[in-house]
C-alpha cells in the first residue's frame, strides 16, 4: 500500500506520537510525585496525592513500553546506538522507575511517620531523575553524541555519563522538569479538592513561569548550535546503512536548518500557550489539565521537528548520524507493524479512555478514611 519512504515517515510520526502518549499519560503521575512533599503537608494529604494515580499509573506505563518496543521494532539501529551510548543514563531511569511499584505497593504496609517518609522520598526520585534524564537526552539529540561505525557498520561509542551532562542538556532537562512539574499540579487540580487543590492550583503560576522561560531560553541557545545538515540528495527508499551519505555540521541555528518551517514555529507557540492556558484556566480545572496536555505535546513535536530528519546525530562522525531515511527496519517489518498499530493502538485508547471514565471524580479524605486498609 504505501512505499518505503511513506513507512519511514509514518514511523517516524508514530515514534513521535508513542513518546508524546509516554510524557502525557505516565507525565502527569511522574510530576503527582514529584509534587508530592508540596502539596502533602500530612499522611492523609500525601495518601489523597497518592491515590489520585493509584489506579492508573501501572496502565500509563504501557506507552513506556510501547515506545521502546516501537524503536526496537522499526528503528534496530537507533535502539542498538541509544541504548548501548546512554546505557548509563537509562540504568538510571530504570533504577528510579522501579522505586515507583516499591513505593506505592509498600508505603502503607507499616503505620510509622519513617517509614512512609522513606517511600514518599523514592516516589519523589521515581517522577524527578525520569523527568530530568528524558529532558537530558533530548537536549543532547541537538548537540550531537559521540558514535561511529567502522567499516562493517559495527557501533562504537564514546559517550559518558557525565558528557551528557553538559550545560545545555540539563538546560533541556530542566525545561522537561518544569513541564512534567506543571502536568502534574494540573492533575491534582482535577483530582482533589480543599487543602491539596490549593496548593495545586498555587503551584501552576510557576511551573508555567519555570516552564517558559526555560523553554525560551534553550530555544535561543539552540539558535546559537551548529546544524547538522545532509550534503547532497539522500535515497529516501534507499538501504538502512547510515554510511551512505555524507552529513556536515555547520555554524547554523537548528531551528533555521529545519526543513519544517513554519509547523515548527506553531509547534513552540501551541506549546508556549498551553503553559499559559494553565495559568488562564486554573479554576476551570479540566480545561487547564487539557492546556497542560498541550504544553508535552507541542514540545515533543517542536523537538521532532527542529531535529528531523535525524534521530540521533553524531559528533565525532557527522556522516554516522542516524536518519530517519537510513536507520529502520526493512518495508516489509514496517508494513507488518503498521498493520498491527492500526489494529492495537485504537484498543489502547480504547480501553484507556473506559478506565480514565470509570475512575473519574475527585479523591477526598473521607474516601482514604473510608477504605484505609485498600487504599494506597
């Protein structure tokens, strides 16, 4: 049905759109927890928190899965090259992810204020390293890491811990900060009333201020970057070998490079206006989650835009950089997958979509009160 340049394509969105599903749906439990010690001043506020995505939270974890399956399945070499280059970094994610089952299943097992203190500090790391190292590896896609492929496309890397964590990737890491910060003090607006949903709603004035401010600044820094741009014409249709093309990297803005031109500009003002949604939109509280939604989604899309056609561009060997045109599975696996998708994902959503309706409504102290023994 479709060639193999179009299956490039429509992957490379799907990638897009199973991120932007991780960072709106698992994005808004990882700030809950990371707002956790300022919004939950007692153990029944902090168990209200909780509870809020208690039921949920397992489920949000899907489109984690969903995404790193997706870059396995149609993008090999991406998924070999990131995970193999940030192995350290994902160690890391995956360390603190694993906080969160612990956390939530064993907090309430022992009534004593250290014990829960304990868990409350590893639900806090479960939502802040994810949400600083996503943003951390994001920031480093602009600038480029240090990979290569010798002469029988076997992968070697340079790439360190403390190199991606240079300046402007903690800048990034700090602008995803904020926006998973900001997604999750507009949940608990939904969420909860009195005491917490105050000290939610205080909370979104600045996240959103931390947000765009943070979020011009690393645009205008990137304006300053060197691009990496393709010499000559790429075989859209053309073999998965990364080496058969010839990459330069210029003194030019990203953002000027980019072949999106003006959907990248409406990407960064959609997402500049949802944190100002959130803001406007505080005490109608659904409406304000739904511009909170906004702010991940049109900052994953700006991000994709600005950087495509590369998936993972390379500092030491510019022409090693991973594209969207040299680094997926072959037609006939996407054309499956696809296949698949069409099926699955609505499902997904479906399904998604029936539990979110189901669990719907404020969480209130008389209900932890009520149910003290099956609740979080």
């Amino acid at each position: 049905m479709f060639d193999y340049a179009t299956l490039r394509l429509i992957w490379w969105a799907l990638l897009g759109i199973l991120l932007i599903g991780f960072a709106v749906m698992d994005g808004f439990d990882l700030g809950t927890a990371l707002l956790l010690p300022i919004v939950g001043r007692t153990d029944l506020e902090r168990r209200i928190v909780l509870n809020t995505v208690g039921p949920v939270w397992e489920g949000n974890q899907v489109w984690f899965i969903l995404g790193g399956g997706a870059i396995f399945a149609a993008w090999p070499t991406l998924y070999g090259a990131s995970f193999s280059g940030f192995y350290l970094a994902m160690f890391l994610v995956l360390a603190t992810l694993i906080l969160r089952p612990v956390g939530f299943k064993f907090r309430s097992k022992v009534d004593h204020p250290l014990w829960r203190t304990v868990w409350d500090w590893a639900l806090v790391l479960g939502g802040l390293v994810p949400a600083l190292v996503f943003g951390v590896a994001f920031g480093n896609l602009f600038l480029g890491v240090p990979f290569q492929f010798d002469s029988n496309l076997r992968f070697q890397s340079a790439i360190s811990l403390l190199g991606l964590l240079n300046p402007f990737a903690l800048l990034v890491g700090l602008v995803s900060l904020s926006m998973i910060a900001l997604h999750g003090a507009c949940w608990l607006n939904v969420k909860t009333d009195s005491t917490v949903q105050a000290r939610a709603r205080t909370v979104i004035p600045f996240a959103a201020l931390a947000y765009v401010v943070l979020f011009i600044l690393a645009g205008a820094w990137l304006s300053t970057l060197g691009s990496y741009q393709i010499e000559g014409v790429i075989a859209h249709n053309g073999p998965s070998n990364p080496m058969l093309k010839h990459v330069l990297h210029v003194p030019m803005s990203w953002m000027a490079a980019s072949a999106a031109g003006p959907w990248l500009w409406a990407a960064v003002g959609l997402a500049l206006l949802g944190a100002i949604g959130t803001v406007v939109l505080r005490k109608a509280p659904l409406m304000a989650f739904l511009s909170s939604a906004l702010v991940p989604i049109s900052t994953i899309t700006s991000a994709g835009l600005a950087l495509f056609p590369f998936l993972l561009p390379s500092s030491s060997d510019p022409s090693a950089s991973l594209t969207v045109w040299d680094a997926s599975s072959s037609k006939l696996t996407l054309g499956i997958m696809l296949g698949a998708v069409v099926i699955f994902l609505p499902i997904i959503i479906a399904y998604t979509s029936w539990v979110y309706y189901v669990m719907r409504g404020p969480v209130r102290g008389s209900d932890i009160t009520k149910n003290s023994k099956t609740a979080y």
